[in-house]
C-alpha cells in the first residue's frame, strides 16, 4: 500500500475513534452513574423529619379526629429518584385526648413541670411519661433515643424537650382546654407541609396562633415560637441545644 492510501486509513480510523468517545462508545475511565439516595436523614426536623408510622392516642385507641383538615398540594417538582414527595394533610391542633393519661402518672395536664425537672427531680414519672409521648407523635421509643445510650443527647430528643416546654407547657386552646403532644401531632411525626411557604404561613397563622393561648397571658404570635428575631429554621436551631 502506497504511503498517500496509508495516511488516509489512519486519519479514518482516528477520526472514528474519536467520535465514538464522544458519544459514550469509549472506555469509561471515571465512575459510573450513582443511584440517588432516596433514604430520609433520621435527624430534622425537621425537622427535616419523613412520616412515620400512625399511632393511636392511649386514652381512645385512635387518634383524635380535628374539626378542620388541610391537604396541601402535591408540590410541582419531583423527589429524589423522580418520585413527587406524598403530600402532608395538615391538621388543625385539637384539646389533648390524654389527659386521662397523664393523671395516672401523676401529671396535672394543664401544669406540666418543665422537662428540666423531670430529668433532675423525678425520673420515675420521666420514664412513664414516655409512653404516652411516643404515642401522641407516633414513633418508638429508639426513634429518639440512642439504642445504646439512651441517656445520651439526640436531634430530636433536643427538639422533643423544645417542643415540651414551649408548646405542651407553655400553651393551651383559647378556651383553657391542655394541648399535649397528640394535639398536633395526632398520631404522626410530619406536621407541615412546606412545598408553599406563603400557603404554609397563613394555615400557621389559622391553627397555631389564632386558636392558642399562652399560659403567661401574653399575647400569643409567631414570635412565640420562632422568636424576636424570627428564626425561621428553629427545629435546626433547638436540635444542637
């Protein structure tokens, strides 16, 4: 073969060789595509938290039904793996079904004493208030705690204690009925659904401030909850507490 048709044959085959890398037809020297991660994050909050399995309050076996409910709208975008995140139905808060409950401890529903003296001063009723806790927002006991340390600190026994003192013992219906754990949680770990902030703000203001009250008298609005300064993350914030 002459040296002009041997020239000719090696820019072909180069020229070939380089579209096929082009078009993925190469050797992959990098690594392949990656499953998305579609596990939920255990911590927050958050809180942000997935659902959780339904519980049942402890007084009635079932979980209270609330005079008003919301679907939110299922959100425009997909989740991770191309699968639209189910929607949250949001429930307006309701007087606690477990009253009862907490008086067999020994526990005055509308005079709760702060987590801080349980933990210090009376551990019995600690251990014995869980029960019912777990049922009001539907978790077991080591979807908080440390399985192996149960005394040790965790993103959402920080936000629970949060939520203890500031809502279940800071806050009542406007008529005076106790709220507790199950009066918003009501069976479930995910409240909101957050896929329209301004949606989200107005149900917000509608049944969790407009029907609460504050126990200190003082008037009751979102800087209850999310501060002066308005922190607008306060599950991320009360976790690292």
């Amino acid at each position: 073969m002459n040296a002009p048709h041997l020239s000719f044959l090696l820019a072909l085959s180069m020229t070939v060789a380089g579209a096929a890398a082009a078009c993925g037809g190469g050797a992959q020297t990098g690594p392949g595509p990656q499953t998305p991660d579609t596990t939920a994050s255990s911590g927050s909050a958050a809180p942000t938290d997935t659902g959780a399995p339904t519980g049942t309050t402890a007084s009635t076996g079932t979980a209270p039904t609330p005079s008003a409910t919301t679907t939110a709208p299922t959100p425009s975008g997909t989740g991770t793996g191309g699968t639209a995140p189910a929607p949250v139905t949001m429930k307006a808060p309701v007087a606690s079904q477990m009253a009862a409950d907490l008086q067999k401890i020994g526990l005055d529903p509308k005079n709760l004493p702060s987590m801080d003296q349980l933990i210090k001063k009376d551990k019995k009723k600690l251990r014995q208030v869980m029960e019912p806790l777990a049922k009001a927002v539907g978790l077991k006991c080591v979807d908080c705690h440390d399985g192996d340390a149960y005394d040790k600190p965790t993103r959402r026994k920080n936000i629970a204690m949060h939520m203890w003192d500031q809502f279940a013992r800071g806050l009542t219906m406007t008529d005076g009925s106790p709220i507790f754990c199950d009066s918003c949680h009501q069976g479930r770990i995910t409240l909101l659904d957050r896929s329209d902030k301004k949606a989200l703000g107005k149900w917000m203001q509608a049944n969790l401030v407009d029907p609460l009250a504050r126990k200190d008298k003082k008037d009751h609005g979102c800087a209850t909850c999310h501060g002066d300064e308005m922190d607008m993350n306060i599950l991320r914030t009360w976790a690292k507490q």
